[in-house]
C-alpha cells in the first residue's frame, strides 16, 4: 500500500516523477588538468582501464584534485537528496572509475545495479564539428537517459509532456550529473579524433536495511 499525497488546490498531483542533477562545479580547469594527467596515468598502466571497472576505485587515489572531486560529489548528492524530500544524511560508500573514450567509443544503453545514484562528471570533451555525410540525427560524444516507463509516449498527443521518451545532455567540461541508480543511459560515439574523458560514480547505500520506507507490502 503507498502513502496517499495530497494534491493542489485544483484536485492535480504530479505522480512518478524522475529527479536530475545537471550542474557545473565551480573551480573545475584547473582540477581536470590534473584528473586527465592521473587518468591518462593509470590507462597508460592499465590497458582496460574503462572496461575493468570493477577492479578498482578510482577515488581510492591519494591526490588533491581526486579528493576535491570526492568532495564536490558527496555535497551534490546531498543537495539532491535533500531536493528528493531525503532530509536526514545517509551513510554511502562512494565507487568511481574513469572512461577514455577515443574515436569510435561508446558505451551501450545501461544502467548501475546495486546503487541508489549513479553519475558521472566531465574531465575532457571534445568539440565535435557536424560532418555533412553524416545522419541529421548523429549526437557524437552526448549522453542519452530514457524514460523508465516503458512506451508511456504510445499514447501522447500533441503539447503531451509524455511525448519524449529520451532526453539528451551535451556535456562540458566541469558538468556533473547525477540521476537514479535505475535510470538507462547511452553514450553517443566519440567521432573525434581528441579524447572524451569522464569520471563515473556509484553512490551505494551502506545496511540498505536501516533505510527501508514505512510502508505496507
């Protein structure tokens, strides 16, 4: 049984909805010189640096601008908690790894299993120039969510919020975005020759148990 809302004054509530965090964090140029010289470090090491994941945490590097990143995330995912109506702290452990996507590179629609919020943030993007035998609807580079609801726009009609089924961001360098754990995305190509450089993030709720809503099953 769910907990009943109340609505407006005019009988209207706003049911489902699906938080998102997109903002840029302030300081940023000259943390991602270092980031990209620490990541560019560790892919030169480790050659499946973005495919193997999970073998490493990226935040578990000793260095300034790694903490600082560290830092920015925690208070992000706080401040969308907080505008999710979470209003007490929550004890999490924070994953990362770092993705060097060159020409050709992408990533396949997916999402984070075991995680309340995923996210990533912007290290190096390239700027993409529109080739003119490419497709009119070729985003390289951008990041792609889609609407949990399976086939809600079947039925939209014209003015239908309901009417897209995907949003797209283009990033930039210094953007954070964070969005539900559930949340399927995909990463566009790099069709660039220069590299497109990202740090992804899980944020894993430790003794899920102690969380559990008060709510009938």
């Amino acid at each position: 049984m769910s907990s009943e809302s109340t609505p407006d004054a005019d009988g209207f509530r706003q049911l489902w909805p699906v938080l998102f965090m997109q903002r840029t964090l302030p300081g940023h140029a000259r943390a991602n010189e270092v980031l990209e010289q620490t990541i560019l470090q560790q892919e030169s090491a480790h050659r499946d640096l973005t495919t193997d994941y999970t073998r490493r945490n990226f935040f578990a590097v000793e260095d300034a601008a790694v903490a600082w990143l560290m830092q920015c995330i925690h208070r992000s995912a706080t401040d969308y908690c907080g505008r999710a109506g979470i209003d007490y702290p929550i004890d999490w452990s924070l994953q990362g790894w770092a993705n060097v996507n060159r020409r050709g590179d992408y990533h396949d629609p997916h999402n984070h299993p075991h995680a309340y919020l995923s996210g990533t943030y912007y290290v190096r993007v390239p700027q993409h120039t529109p080739l003119a035998h490419n497709r009119a609807d070729v985003r390289p580079g951008r990041i792609t969510f889609y609407d949990p609801r399976g086939s809600v726009n079947m039925t939209a009609i014209r003015n239908d919020p309901q009417i897209e089924p995907e949003f797209t961001v283009t990033p930039q360098p210094g953007m954070i975005l964070i969005w539900p754990a559930f949340l399927m995305h995909y990463v566009h190509p790099n069709l660039s020759e220069a590299l497109r450089i990202s740090i992804s993030f899980n944020l894993i709720v430790k003794s899920p148990g102690d969380y559990l809503p008060d709510q009938a099953l």
